[in-house]
C-alpha cells in the first residue's frame, strides 16, 4: 500500500517547539519570533509535525476555528518511564495554568473475565518463549515437523482414548512445579483433537456429552478457521494434522484463589515449548489449554459450566495467534526472537474482534439479538466485550497506557490501546496487513513498517488523532480525510453502546471517554507522557485577527531526545460544536 506523506502545511513557515527527555537535556530553544507567518489548516485538515521537521512554533491564523491538539511520543515503550512536557500558547509569556498527573496504575473496573492475571501469565510465557526462540535459533531448528500447510500422516486417536499431558503448575511455569494430567478424547474434528482431563468435574457440575460436542464442533468448524484464514497456518510438529484442545482443571488451578477478585484468572494459553520436543515438559504437539467449570471452587476460583462455554471461544482465537506466530518466527524464519509484546498481544485482541465479526456478519440487526436495539448479537459479545472494555479504559486516560509495550507485562488499558491501533490500520489497508505481520521474517517496528508501507511516527499521528476525530458530532462520517477515521467501526457508537448497556457512571462514567483540555489563549498545560501515549487538547483562536501561537517543550524548554519521537499532530475542528 501507497500512503500519503504528512500533510504539506508551508514547513519553512513553521516554528514548533521541540522537546527534551529528562535524562539527557539540551539547551532551551526561543519560542515564537516575531516574523513566524500563519499555517492555514482548512476545515476538517490536519498534519503531524516532528520535532525534528520544525523550528520553536506553529502559529495558527486568527479567524476563531478550533482545533484538537495532541501532543504524542510516538516510540516503542522499551521503558515505563515517563517524559515531561508543556504545551503552550503564546510564546514566553504563557502562564501555567493546568497540570495533568496520570494514574500510572488505573484501577480496573470489576468484570467478568480473565482480567491482569492473565496478562502477568501471557507475559511470563512470552519471556520463556523469547528465551526458547534464541536457544532454537543458535541450535537451528529441524524444519521436518514445520509445514505451511498441515497434511496428515498419522491417524488420529479413537475417541474415548486417553493421553497423558504435562500442565504448568503455577504463573511462572516452573519446571518442577508441572502437573501430570491424564485426559480422554472427547471429540475427533478434521482440525482439533478435544481432550478433557479425568480430574475434570461429571456433570451436571461439568459439562455434558452434547455440551463437549458442540464446543469442540464450534472450534473445529468455525474458530479454526478464522484464525487460519486472517493469520495463516499453525506448524504441525506431531504431523496429525490438528491442534489439540485440553480441557483442565490445573489450568484452574494456575490462579491463585486469593487473587482471582482483584486480579482475575487465566483462561486459557499457548506454550511454546511444546513446538519443541526437546525441551523439558514439551507435550511435542499443538495444544491450546483452556481451564475446565469448577463451580465449587475446588481448584481456584469458582467457573460454571456456562461461563467456560462463553470464555472458551475467544481465549482460543487469541492463543492460535500466538501459536501461528510463534510458529513463523521461530520454527518457519529461525528468528533469535519472538514477536515484540505490542504486536504478539495486539494481534491476539484482533482475532478475538474477528470471531465477533463472524458473527455480526451472520446476524444482522435486529436478528440474534435477546434486545432488537442492542448494536451486537448475542453471539458475538463473548468476543468483543473485552476490548470494548478496555478501549474504553485507555481512552478515558491516554497517558497512563501505551500501544507499543515492548517490555513488561500489559495491562487491561494497554490490551485496549493495542487493539484500536490495530483495528484502525487494518482499516486503513485491508485485513490481509494482519497475515504479513505475522508470516514476516521481521519482528517489531521493521516488521510493522514494512507491512504498512509507513513510518511508524506517521501512523501514530495519524491514529492518534483519528481516536478523536472518528465519527464527530454532526459531521458526516466521510469528511475527515481517511487516516483521522475509522472504516470498520464507529468509535462513539461503540462506546454510548457500551455507556447504555453498562449503565453504571462509576464503571462507565460518560458516553464517550476522551476529554478534551481546553487550552486558552496565554495559558500553557504541563503533564507527562509515556512513550506510544498521547493527550487530547482544544485551542480556539482569538477572534480579533491575533495568531495563535503553541509550543511544545519539556516542562523547562528543552528539545527532546530523538529516540522519544516527540510529535504533534493538529486537526482543524470543522466547527466548534463538532469537537466537544
């Protein structure tokens, strides 16, 4: 794909401000000269300006529009550690008026699902991973067991047959602290073998023969699917041809009890080691373990028979992922490395939003739905609330999480600021942008580069930007230019969806999370930023034909380092009432 430069907006006329990273100062720059000529901005236009494209400001006609700010660091966040900044208006004179202090750690509101347990194990077995990748790599994996395509040349087991399995026993995966579960063939498809363990509960606390048959036909003729056909083929290192499903309670039983109120569980993983036979506890197959109803409890925290039938669908979309990727990395290309954690993590919540576009496409309003007027059939929600969830958490406090967290584990918010970035490069391409990601021999920014055809500070302005200006109020869906929209949803629909269906203030407090800080002309705003965060600001130009004049600086007026990508990108509002 072609995509357009940064708007061409008279550069040579321009003067903004660069900024500067704590830990390595530079000496201040002046702010506005007197000569600086206006940028004009038509209606609905915008352009990100790098600090290093531009000189001390950007000066902005008199004429009383009103534009969005958002100043951004568009980096890989290799570290937490926040950078300070002023945005202000009207050269040296400004006064600080307001100061932002992110919540660092945002409290999650109380929902039903895997929650920051699973994120802490996700990043866990993503370092073990990494740590396998570079063993491999220096080794140099046998390529007999790797296929782009799964044949089968052994038959499958008969059903009722029983195998044993090594499970980790604990979040860290501890070698010596794995459990030995013997698990029955419940269910033979063309594309998974479904074992449930003998420790699993008889029903009616279990689940049923017909329940373990509609579950495993579900993922064998509609999941599988959708993640083969948007991300490509998983390896085949056992040569049956089909990926293995185990139900089992010491998946239960990797979340502490104590912890599962305030921090969740885990649903369900994708072990890496098990693509590589030789190393302890390697299962040598493909296995997606999912935990199995619990309802008294007796492992970990209690799950119904009806609450693992809803978690399964989508945790199995999100661990193929991370199955297909790992298998291209490391077992197809022999990369030293796994994906980085943004791209890994934020792949998976797009296979999870496909399975929830199977089935909008397959019931379109008002079918499907238990209310006519709920935006989602009921089928789909197990697969899209999540995301909405925590989109709307990091929208509601855009400093506090990054989208490219390339160390540590994720949060919630982070999960959600992954998902959006994207959801909305894959609308600005087309959704085979999600197969190149993954089937590349690249790994992190290289890779998502390559594949966009774009830089990545010009794709986060672009997105960040377009978080804001998708769907605005009163202005028709198609007047933004393409890169400061969203194709395939309609963030302020989804999100007063959610506001209505919620209908809590204290969990949801408004219909749409961003806000905007209103930036007054004299006045300047300090805060911090992280790197791959942004925050949302609103100027109004004097009325009387005096410019506006911003800069954005450290908190003392210094340039930033060059590895923070500090950048602003400003969009000129069509009308006042169109940017609240």
């Amino acid at each position: 794909m072609t995509r357009s430069s940064r708007v061409p907006l008279l550069l040579a006329t321009l003067c903004l401000l660069a900024a500067c990273s704590d830990n390595n100062p530079a000496a201040p720059v002046a702010r506005c000269s007197s000569g600086a000529q206006p940028t004009t901005l038509t209606s609905g236009q915008a352009g990100t300006f790098a600090a290093a494209d531009l000189a001390t400001c950007l000066v902005l006609p008199g004429d009383g529009a009103t534009y969005v700010i958002v100043p951004q660091l568009a980096a890989p966040a290799t570290s937490l550690t926040p950078v300070s900044y002023e945005l202000g208006e009207g050269g040296a004179t400004g006064n600080l008026v307001a100061r932002i202090t992110p919540d660092w750690n945002p409290v999650q509101s109380s929902r039903s699902m895997p929650g920051p347990l699973q994120d802490r194990f996700d990043h866990s077995l993503l370092v073990r991973n990494r740590q396998l990748a570079h063993v491999t790599a220096v080794a140099g994996s046998a390529r007999s067991g790797v296929h782009t395509a799964l044949h089968a040349s052994v038959a499958p087991p008969a059903p009722g047959s029983t195998r044993a399995f090594f499970v980790c026993g604990n979040l860290d995966c501890t070698d010596s602290l794995f459990k030995s579960d013997t698990a029955q063939l419940e269910y033979v498809g063309a594309n998974i073998l479904f074992y449930q363990s003998s420790k699993a509960p008889p029903p009616p606390a279990g689940l049923t023969g017909a329940q373990l048959t509609a579950l495993g036909t579900l993922i064998d003729q509609t999941l599988y699917g959708i993640d083969i056909r948007t991300f490509g083929q998983p390896s085949d290192i056992d040569a049956n041809g089909r990926v293995i499903v185990l139900m089992s309670p010491y998946v239960n039983a990797i979340s502490p009890a104590s912890e599962c109120a305030s921090q969740g569980f885990v649903a369900g993983f994708f072990f890496g080691p098990d693509l590589i036979p030789s190393v302890p506890h390697s299962n040598a197959a493909e296995i997606y373990y999912s935990l199995a109803p619990d309802p008294n409890g007796t492992f970990s925290c209690p799950h119904t028979v009806g609450e693992v039938e809803q978690l399964t669908g989508a945790t199995f979309l999100h661990e193929m992922l991370h199955m297909i990727n790992f298998n291209q990395k490391v077992l197809v290309h022999h990369d030293n490395d796994t994906e980085v954690e943004f791209l890994d993590e934020g792949m998976a919540k797009i296979a999870e939003e496909f399975g929830a576009r199977y089935y909008e496409q397959r019931y379109p309003p008002p079918t499907g739905r238990t209310n006519p007027a709920q935006l989602f059939p009921d089928s789909a929600e197990g697969f899209i609330t999540g995301d909405l969830f925590n989109s709307y958490d990091y929208l509601a406090n855009p400093g506090a999480s990054t989208a490219t967290l390339s160390t540590g584990a994720s949060t919630l918010p982070d999960a959600g600021a992954e998902w959006l970035f994207l959801r909305w490069l894959g609308d600005q391409t087309d959704s085979t942008i999600y197969a190149r990601i993954v089937q590349s021999a690249l790994t992190g920014m290289p890779n998502l580069e390559a594949a966009a055809g774009a830089s990545f500070p010009q794709l986060f302005g672009e997105f960040s930007m377009a978080l804001y200006t998708d769907s605005l109020p009163g202005v028709m869906r198609g007047e933004p230019p393409a890169p400061y929209r969203f194709e395939s949803r309609n963030l302020r629909q989804l999100y007063q969806a959610l506001f209505r269906a919620v209908a809590d203030p204290t969990v949801i407090p408004r219909p749409f999370p961003i806000e905007l800080t209103v930036l007054s002309p004299g006045t300047s705003a300090s805060g911090a930023l992280l790197p791959g965060t942004m925050h949302f600001y609103k100027f109004t130009t004097p009325t009387n034909g005096a410019t506006g004049q911003l800069h954005f600086s450290s908190a003392g007026g210094a340039a930033f380092d060059a590895t923070s990508a500090a950048q602003v990108t400003v969009f000129r509002c069509p009308t006042a009432d169109a940017c609240p």
